[in-house]
C-alpha cells in the first residue's frame, strides 16, 4: 500500500485532492496534515472522514518534531506539499506568516523526507513566481524558462520555496517536482478569493 502525506488538505485544491487520490487510487493510504488555519475546513473532508485509508491530523508543517513524529509513525512513500499562506493580499498586510511557512514549511517537510527516504516530494507552487503578463500582449505566456519576477512577498515566498526544493535536489539527490498553475476555482474554494467572492455579489445585487 502506498502512503501519501498531502499537506493542507482542508483547503481549497488540497481538500479536492484528497478526494481524487482517494478515489483514483483505492489501495493508497492518504494523510492529511493540517494546521487548520482560517482557510482550512475540515467540512471539505467530511466525504472522506470515515474512509479506513484516511487520516486527518492536524499540525504545523513547520513545527520539525510534529512533523518528524508524522513521518515516522506513517514512513509515506510520496508528499505532497499543498500547505502555504494564499492569499496575496494577507502576504501585503503581514508578509512574515507568509516566510515562516512557505518557506521554512517547505524546508522542514524535505528534510523528513531526507531523514525517512520518501520517494519523491512534490511542491505545489504557482504561476505567479514569474509576475504579470501585459494585457496588451495576449500572445505571449509564461514557460519554464521565464525567469521569476515576483511582484508580491505571497509570490516572493513560493519562488523561495522553489529556489530551496531545487537545492534539495541538487545537493542531496532528493526527488523532487514542482507545479506552478495559474488560478484555480472549484468546489471547496474559500470565499475571500476573486470568484466566489464575486458571484454572490452578482447574483445579489
Ligand atoms: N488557489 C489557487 O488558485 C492557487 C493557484 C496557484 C497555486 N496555488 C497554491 O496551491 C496551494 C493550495 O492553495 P489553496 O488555494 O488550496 O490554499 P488554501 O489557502 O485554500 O489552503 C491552504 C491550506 O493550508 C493549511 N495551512 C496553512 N498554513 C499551514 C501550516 N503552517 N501547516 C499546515 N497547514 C497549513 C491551511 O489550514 C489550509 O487548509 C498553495 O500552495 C498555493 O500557493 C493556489
């Protein structure tokens, strides 16, 4: 049986796949690690609560012990690091929590996966490491070889975090990727972000 650790799976696309790798894989086991921030709602996986192959356990990607604790009582073969501050606008008003946990988060969960041999480490990042794309060009889009350009402390943290998970990689031979996809929408999706704050007002006002 394989384990997955998927962290910050009470949010918005964490919580989603937690429900598609229970689903597509019935013989892997999933844990979700949490800390159960603003934007976390266990609600999300209440669907999944009572499978055998889930765990729910709440906790800091950044706190080293809770952590180590984690890997060592689960020995996961694979994480997946969903777990982060979002929202761009917090990363204006107070940008610290934004280094603490996608940054040292990121840190801390790589060297559990160094000290317990996970297989691989996948790091879910965003397009915003590479800035904004100009209105008037529709033409062009951005490619793994555009360079960063962040244009936020929010954004600054994940290409830190990506910078570090390539490190690791090359310093310690660690299997590691990286996705950096543009927006998402979707059930579970937290109400302060552009689409599911809109459309209410739309459709009440
Ligand atoms: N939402 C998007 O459109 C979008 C786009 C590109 C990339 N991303 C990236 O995808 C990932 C998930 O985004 P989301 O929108 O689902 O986020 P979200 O804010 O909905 O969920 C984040 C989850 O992480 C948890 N969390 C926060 N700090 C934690 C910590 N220190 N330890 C453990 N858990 C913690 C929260 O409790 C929450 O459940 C993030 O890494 C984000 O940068 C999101």
């Amino acid at each position: 049986m394989k384990k997955i650790i998927v962290t910050g799976g009470a949010g918005f696309i964490g919580g989603n796949f937690v429900h598609y790798v229970l689903n597509a894989r019935k013989d892997w086991r999933v844990i979700c690690l949490d800390a159960l921030t603003y934007a976390g709602n266990t609600e999300t996986l209440a669907d999944v609560w009572k499978n055998p192959n889930f765990r729910f356990v709440k906790g800091d990607i950044t706190d080293v012990s809770a952590v180590s604790k984690l890997f060592e009582e689960e020995s996961p073969d694979y994480v997946v690091n969903f777990a982060a501050e979002s929202h761009v606008d917090r990363s204006i008003e107070n940008p610290s929590v934004f280094l603490t946990t996608n940054i040292i988060g990121t840190q801390v969960l790589m060297d559990a996966c160094r000290k317990y041999g996970t297989e691989r480490f996948h790091q879910v990042s965003t397009d915003e490491v590479y800035g904004d794309l100009p209105l008037e060009r529709p033409d062009l889009m951005f490619t793994e070889q555009t360079p960063l350009h962040t244009s936020s402390p929010y954004s600054a943290s994940k290409a830190s975090a990506d910078l570090l998970v390539l490190a690791y990689h090359r310093t310690f031979g660690l299997n590691v990727s990286i996705s950096r996809c543009s927006n998402n929408y979707g059930p579970y999706h937290f109400p302060e972000k552009l689409i599911p704050r809109h459309i209410p007002r739309f459709l009440y006002s």
